[in-house]
C-alpha cells in the first residue's frame, strides 16, 4: 500500500488531519479494531474554546482561558504553545460546525449551551449532550468515508515504524513507511509513505482501572520510542476522579464508565459516605478544583476511611435535569440499578489521560523526519503536568490543521525523491509459530496493569517505583520471547506496547525528585524550581 500521507488512529486528531490533507495527495488511515473505538468517540465532558464575543460567556477571553490552562499546568506548560492552541479555538469550532457537529445551544436560542468543568473560571465548554466525543467523531468518519482520496483501513494495527536507520542507510534518519498487520488475514503488510501521522490516542490500559477503551494501549508512543524519538513527561499520568464504582457490574463498560467532570461543573458534590463534601478540606474550590488536586482528595479519603469508594451527589437538582442534560449517564447508570437523581453516584479515580507522549513543536512535528504526533500521542506543552479539562480535542484540531501545514513544507509533494529509492525488507516470519498458551499473554496483561495500578498510580514512593522498575524489566524478557518466538498477533503487540509504555513512565519518575501537577511522591511531597523542566528521554 502506497499513500501521499499514512494516518495511524481515527480519533479527531487523526480524521482532522485526513481530511484536510486529502485536498492535496491520497491519504489512507489505518486503526485496529474500529474506527469508532477511541478515546475521541468515548469523550463525554466537551470542546473547551472562547469564542466570537458575542457567542463567549461575560468577561471570558483569551487570556483567562491561557491563565486557567497555565494554572492547572503548574509550571510546565509552554506559554506560546498554550497561547497559540487557544487563540485557534473559534476556528476549531468552525471546523467542527463545517464537518456537521452539533453542539447544544440554549432553548429558544442560537448561543451555544456553554458547561463549565474542573479549573475554567468561566464557562467556555461546548457539549452535545454528554456523548460530545462521539457527535465529533461520527461526523468526521462520514465525511472520511465519503472522500475519494481517502482509504480508511479497519483492523489494520501499525506494529512498528520502517526508517532509513533501520534499513541500515546512513543519510538523515527518516519515516518510509510502517510493517502493519491485518488483524483479519493474520498477514503483515508494508505501508510506504514518506508523511506519517500517529493520532494512536493514549496509553490507560496501563492500569488496572481507566476510562479509556480497550484500544488505549501506548501503541504510537512505544513505535516512536523504538524508532528513535525523543518522548517526554511520561509521569504525567491523569488520573479522572469520578470513574463510576460497582463491583457487582459486569462488563468492560461497567469497569471503565466514566462520569463526566461536567456533572460537577453543573453543580455535583463529591461527598463521602457521611455526605461530607470532603473536597473543601484540600481545596477551596472543593469539587471544581483541578483534577490532579480532586483525583489525590479522593484517594486520601479512601484510605482515610478504608471506604471502597465515594460519592457524587446530584440528588438535589431538579428532576429530570439529568436525564436531558446528560441522557448517556443517566441511561447507563440506570441499566446498572442506580437512579442517580434519588441516589449518589459511588466513583473512584481511574486513569484518564497521558500529558506527556512523544515530543513535538505545535504543529506535531517529531525528531524524525517526516513523522508527525497528534492529540494525545503526541506532547507539545500544552499541558504541562495537569491538562485542563476539555482542552484535549482543541488541541488534537489545531496540532492536526497546523500539522498538514508544516509537511507539505517540509516533505513537499512535487519533491524529486522517489519512495522506491529506498528497499523496504518484506516482513519475515522466520521460524515463528502461532501462539499455543494464550494464558501466558493474559497472566502478563494483567499483572502489568496491577503493578502499574499498585506502584504507579495517584501517589507514589521510591520503593514503589523501584518495585514497578525490577518488575518490569521481567516481563520485558517474557515478552520480547513472546513476539519473537511467535507469530504477531493483536494480543502479543498490544502487551508489548505496554510494556515499552509502563517502562517509560516508570523511568521518567523515577527522574522526577518532587512532587507537581499528577506526579505526586511521598518522598519529595514538595515542588521544587530545579525539576521545572521537562524529563525527556530517547532511546539511543
């Protein structure tokens, strides 16, 4: 398969990216499973932006929206980055309406429904509903679907990058293409392409307990890694407070069903099970401060209290507010037993959103030539060592829009240099066999994400990182065996990736000797000016 332009990932950032470049060259998007099955589509919360004035909240603007994105970064945003994303944000909601996105607006009206959520100090989040990620990703794959220089690609997984350095060629390093394996013919394929974007999404299937799906698997970060790009800030792991909690719930959708952080921007309290509103003893925004401060509240209180959970009341909003401000909520929780508008949510923090990945300029470009990260795989400065909520799809817009931009610079269409100039080896399988002990790779699958979960998550120690750090690299081993003795298959490339993602983000705090934004340590409890930097690392 050869493509002006190979996208890896189908969320926004991905189908942002295609469809604009489709206007100048064949574009072909690959995504294992379905296009659907991204963290993009499971988005409840919104699109944070301030808009036109007429349309914006009264005394929102474009510096409270950099100071709000900068207080919750605590230190480590880039100041020109974060003022840069968010003077594009009008343009991003065009971009949005064009592609036939539908926000909710207020009754009788044409302004826009604005929510507020955790560190806005105004209301600036456009919704639909609470399904907002699905209504843009919907809208953009039928436009994809419909365009004629674009081949989307279901069940197709990248497994590893093919660059000039590892083909042996001594010039400037750079992409040629990527090894994929067609999770339905079982075969691997060669993808040429001399433009490639990872929108591959985030990395929560590290840990035992995520709200993201099952296709959340480190898989862009840990191809770049390998591939010799430099990635950063891995510590910063996100942690969402409010991640529903029944143990007596079956399902991956129970396990992972994730309550919005905009049902307390409309003025849900999270109490414990006194009906305290325990927030207020860490924070004086209580249940709207920042996620890192909420998600470490609520952890203090579990193993305060040696309760299995807390709980987010809404009982004393009117009835019916919940079922028509967020329908997808109300719906799920009732098909579980629980009518949260006579009872209180039980939740607990699960993880939710890498602020680091693979290291980028704003326009997504990478230490490789011809390789661009975008949205949540990728790491610009946004975020620094906390995203503020909703700023993640305005980032996976612009960082794309901008993206296309710098390619057609820098890897110019019309260019001279032939893709065949370079031999690309065929995939070889060697004396590999199928698989005969699927346990093996699910014994491994889950004592990785309860290491991480144990070790890594809310708070951490030396001793802890150490443990997870040992751990780790045994299943490095088991699972270097696993890929090269057997043929590849979803399962052993998933696990590997998350091997190569936990060892990241395991090292990168180990490096961080303080305690800022989600990276919290007993050990050194306090933020320190000699750690405000960025830790970054490439393998070399």
């Amino acid at each position: 398969m050869q493509s002006d332009f190979l996208v890896i990932g189908s969320g926004i950032a991905g189908l942002s990216f295609a469809l604009r470049a489709a206007s100048h060259g064949t574009v072909c998007i690959i995504t294992k499973g379905e296009s659907l099955d991204s963290n993009t589509a499971w988005a409840q919360g919104g699109i944070s932006a301030v808009l036109s004035p007429e349309l914006r909240s009264e005394g929102d603007t474009f510096e409270t929206h950099v100071a709000d994105t900068l207080d919750a970064g605590a230190g480590l945003c880039k100041e020109d980055v974060v003022r840069s994303i968010v003077e594009e944000g009008t343009a991003t909601i065009d971009d949005l309406l064009d592609y036939g996105v539908q926000f909710d607006k207020v009754e009788d009206s044409q302004n826009f429904a604005l929510g507020n959520e955790g560190g806005h100090t105004k209301r600036r989040v456009l919704h639909s509903k609470d399904t907002t990620g699905y209504a843009i990703a919907s809208s953009m794959l039928e436009r994809a679907k419909a365009h004629p220089n674009i081949t989307l690609l279901e069940n197709h997984f990248a497994i590893d990058l093919i660059t000039s350095g590892r083909l042996g060629y001594v010039t400037e390093d750079r992409v040629l293409g990527a090894y994929v394996l067609n999770e339905q013919s079982g075969e691997v394929q060669i993808f040429r392409s001399h433009r490639i974007v990872l929108a591959t999404g985030g990395c929560g299937k590290v840990y035992l307990y995520t709200t993201n799906p099952d296709s959340a698997t480190g898989d862009g970060i840990a191809m770049a890694w390998r591939a010799g790009a430099t990635i950063s800030n891995m510590e910063f792991m996100q942690f969402h407070p409010t991640c529903f909690y029944n143990p007596a719930a079956v399902g991956a959708k129970a396990r992972s069903f994730l309550v919005s952080e905009a049902v307390r921007g409309e003025g849900g309290k999270l109490i414990n099970s006194k009906g305290k509103e325990f927030t207020l003893d860490h924070d004086p925004r209580g249940s709207l401060a920042p996620r890192d401060i909420v998600a470490r509240a609520i952890d203090h209180e579990i193993k305060k209290t040696g309760a299995s959970c807390v709980y987010l009341d809404v009982t004393h909003k009117p009835k019916g507010f919940m079922k028509e401000r967020f329908p997808n909520i109300y719906n799920t929780l009732l098909s579980f037993g629980l009518d949260c508008e006579t009872a209180p949510i039980p939740v607990v923090p699960a993880a939710h959103y890498l602020c680091g990945g693979v290291v980028t300029n704003d326009s997504g470009k990478t230490s490789i030539r011809g390789l661009y990260a975008v949205g949540e795989v990728g790491c610009t400065g946004l975020h620094g060592a906390n995203r503020l909520a909703s700023n993640s799809l305005l980032e996976g817009n612009v960082v794309a829009r901008r993206a296309l931009d710098s390619l057609l610079i820098s890897q110019p269409l019309n260019a001279t240099e032939n893709e065949d100039d370079y031999q690309i080896r065929e995939w070889q399988i060697g004396d590999a066999t199928p698989i005969d002990e699927q346990v093996l790779i699910s014994h491994n699958w889950d004592e990785l994400r309860r290491l991480m979960w144990n070790y890594v998550s809310i708070v951490r120690t030396d001793n802890r990182l150490s443990r997870a750090a040992h751990r780790l690299r045994n299943l490095r081993k088991e699972v270097r065996g696993f890929y090269w003795g057997f043929k590849v298959t979803r399962d052993i490339i998933e696990l590997r990736n998350l091997v190569t993602t936990a060892s990241l983000i395991v090292d990168c705090a180990n490096q961080r000797k303080e305690s800022r934004g989600i990276h919290y340590t007993l050990d050194y409890p306090r933020t320190s000016s000699k750690f405000e930097r960025d830790t970054e690392m490439r393998r070399f």
